[in-house]
C-alpha cells in the first residue's frame, strides 16, 4: 500500500489533529515500528505498528459524515481558550473527531457539514468545485425593488470581484417593534469570508438572522438547532463526486 505522511496517518485515525500529531512527534510519543518517529516520514498504514502515548494507532476504514445546525453563538472550531461554545462539543456524541467542512461565523446559524474524511472534506471546501450554497437572512427594514437590484449586483470586494450569485426575495415578517423585516435567500458559488455580511454592509443593511440552509444537496430540514444526524449515504455519494 501506498505510504502517507504519520501526521496524516494520526490525523486520519481520528485521535489528534495534525498539529498535534507534529507536537507529539517531537515529544517522543510516537514510535514505528519500535524506533522514535520523525516528523514528515511516512508509514504504510497495513503493515507499521504504529504507538502513539503507549496505544496502538489503526487506520480508520470507514469515516463519519455529519449534518449539524449550529446555533448562533457557537464557535466553528474544535477548541476555544476562552471556554465558549464550540462546535466539537455539539458533535461529541459521534464518538469522532470530525473536522468543519469550511466555516460558520460566530453570530451565523445554520448547515455545518462535518467529517473526519480529509479528501472530501477538502472536496468540499475547494473552490474550484463551486459548489452552491444558500441562506436566509432576514434584514431589518422593509426593502423596494430598486434596493434589492443593487444588492444583487456583485462587486469588488477588497481587490477581488466577487463571483455572481443568486439573490430571492422570500417575503416580509412583521415585527414587535412594528418594523417590516424582509426574507432575502442568497445562493453563493463561492466560499468567501463573511460575503454576505459584507454585500449587506455595503449597502447599510443590518441582518438580524443569517441562516445556512443548504450545502448543495444537503439541507437543515428536520435538525434542530444544536442536533446532528448522519448523512445517508446517498449523500455520501454526492459529495465523493462534486
């Protein structure tokens, strides 16, 4: 069998990120093949005993594939030095260490995708697959027409023109207040940082909710805020073949 990096070798196990697969390397916690590893050599996964904190490390053969809605408020990351809420701890139940499949802001809710498959994780995340995504986000102010042709126009955006994306008006919600919210659904193709809520400033718009709905295929209906379920392996299927 093909060699591959220790890192990814420990990583892929699911019991250390690579980071933390280096930094165990240079403690002198992992051995192969009874000798002290060195950071960038590689292991064939069938045939090296691999050690790592005095247990035997076996290759995962089959990964776990996660549709989470995370709450805003919760970070999209595995650990927080802060203490605050992140999305690993939503996940635990898995019995995993499933990885983000790109990212949620803190403020936003809605489809996280999660896995420990590095190779469609990166699938997914790569821009070169485009593949759509969709949110709802719900403005605070009642928008007219001519308003919501200006928001649908692309720009640049700090020296990069954004690429085109859909944009649906899904309706209008009367608020205690007494302010009219408006329902806007964008589609993007790209994976840019915080692109809706920097088209939305642009214009001085103020998003009260921001909610991920899809990521192509796949969608939030039947998970509540703060639960997961695995994905069916149809649509395991789908995001081998993007």
């Amino acid at each position: 069998m093909e060699k591959i990096r220790l890192q990814k070798f420990l990583s892929d196990a699911g019991i250390m990120s690579r980071r933390a697969a280096e930094k165990a390397i240079s403690e002198g916690r992992v051995t192969v093949n009874g000798a002290a590893a060195v950071t960038g050599m590689k292991v064939d996964p069938e045939a090296d005993l691999v050690i790592a904190d005095g247990k035997r490390v076996s290759r995962v053969r089959s990964y776990a594939y996660i549709a989470l809605n995370k709450p805003s408020g919760v970070l999209t990351t595995l650990s927080d030095e802060k203490g605050r809420p992140t999305v690993a701890k939503l996940v635990a139940g898995c019995g995993r260490r499933v990885y983000p499949c790109g990212r949620l802001d803190m403020y936003s809710d809605g489809l996280l995708l999660m896995t420990d498959d590095g190779d469609t994780a990166n699938r997914i995340m790569h821009p070169s697959h485009s593949i759509p995504k969709q949110y709802v986000a719900v403005i605070t102010e009642r928008l007219t027409d001519p308003v919501l042709a200006e928001v649908a126009e692309p720009f640049e955006l700090d020296g990069y023109m954004l690429k085109p994306f859909e944009l649906e008006l899904e309706g209008y919600e009367q608020h205690p207040d007494g302010k009219t919210y408006t329902r806007l659904r964008f589609t993007l193709h790209e994976g840019r940082n915080r692109e809706i809520r920097n088209i939305c400033a642009r214009h001085g718009l103020k998003i009260a909710r921001l909610t991920r709905v899809s990521v192509g295929r796949i969608t939030l209906d039947g998970i509540e805020p703060g639960k997961w379920r695995y994905l069916s392996e149809e649509e395991i299927e789908y995001l081998k073949g993007i």
